[in-house]
C-alpha cells in the first residue's frame, strides 16, 4: 500500500472526501516527521515505534577500486514493530 491508496481507503471507509483525506494522511506523516526530527521517539500503541539511531562514523572500502573510504557519522530512523502486529503477522 502507498499513501495515496491509505487516502483513497480512509475516504473511501469514512465517506469524507478525498481532499480532506490527503489533508489527515499528511498531517499525520509531517507530524511523525517533526518528532523524528525533534529526537523524540513515536510509539503507536498496537503497531510499533519510530526513532532516529545515531551510527559512529567508520573507515569503509570500496568494493569496486579497492580504496579505503572514511564513511562519515549518520543519523536514521528505524521502525520496530510492536508485539501485537508481530503476533498478528506470525500468529
């Protein structure tokens, strides 16, 4: 599923129209984006959790040249899935 198929079905089950859909859908995701990016993590009870990892910076190689590579510090985000979904999808 993609997101303009989670509005399509949120209007769609809801009866609202389509435009008011988007418009719920995208404050919900720029909502779960500014938390990320405040550092805060996002926990959605049933479902699982959203955070941002820091990872140390390390000296890499290229596969292809062969050539050290110093691969610099980064910051992801990473979801994990709660044990209810967990037990749903592995029942």
């Amino acid at each position: 599923m993609n997101k303009s198929e989670l509005v399509k079905m949120l209007a769609e089950n809801h009866e609202i129209p389509a435009e008011e859909s988007s418009v719920i859908v995208n404050l919900f995701f720029d909502s779960v984006r500014d938390a990320l990016l405040q550092g805060d993590r996002v926990e959605i009870r049933g479902f699982g959790s959203f955070k941002v990892k820091g990872y140390r910076g390390y000296k890499g190689r290229n596969p292809k040249t062969g050539d050290n590579v110093e691969v610099p510090p980064k910051r992801l985000p990473v979801f994990r899935a709660g044990k209810e979904l967990k037990e749903i999808i592995n029942p």
